[in-house]
C-alpha cells in the first residue's frame, strides 16, 4: 500500500531537517527536460558514471547465484532486471 503526501509537506519536513531551498530544488529535478541527469552532485564528489560493454563483478556473481530464477541474464537484463544495466553491458558508479 502506498501512502502519498502533499508535496509542500515533504518539502517543509526537508526543510526542517536540513534547511534548504527544497521546493524548489526537487521542481527543478521534476520538471527537468534534461538530455543527461543531473550528475553534477556525483562528479564533484569524486565519482563517475561510466558505461562498460559487458557486465561488471557484482552482475556477474549475482548471475551466477540467481541464473535460474528468471531464465538467461542477457534476457534479465535487456527487461530491465538489473536496475544499472543495459541491454548490451552495465553502468558502474566508481571513484
């Protein structure tokens, strides 16, 4: 069951616990037509996002593990399975 609350009331209990702009931080987010995500946060942090054309360690030990749970892994994850992967390799976020 989902619960929902009004957007006004996340953004003020945010704004209690860290004080920020957050309605209109997260209107931006939402209403963003971007071509890329908002990596800026990531980046300056020290990380990177990087695309590899085959799968990275933690997907292939996890298809080792639960290969018979839902058949093949490229069938896995071209459905979309794997929530950082793409139908021909995997995204790794790494320092």
């Amino acid at each position: 069951m989902v619960k929902t609350c009004p957007f006004d009331d996340v953004a003020d209990t945010l704004n209690e616990i860290a004080p920020f702009d957050w309605r209109d931080f997260l209107m931006a987010r939402l209403n963003s037509t971007d071509f890329h995500a908002p990596l800026g946060g990531i980046e300056r942090s020290g990380w990177n996002l990087a695309y590899q054309p085959k799968l990275n360690g933690f997907l292939k030990d996890y298809e080792q593990v639960h290969w018979y749970r839902t058949g093949s892994a490229s069938d896995r994850v071209s459905s979309g399975a794997y929530p950082l992967a793409g139908a021909s390799g995997s995204v790794t976020i790494r320092p």
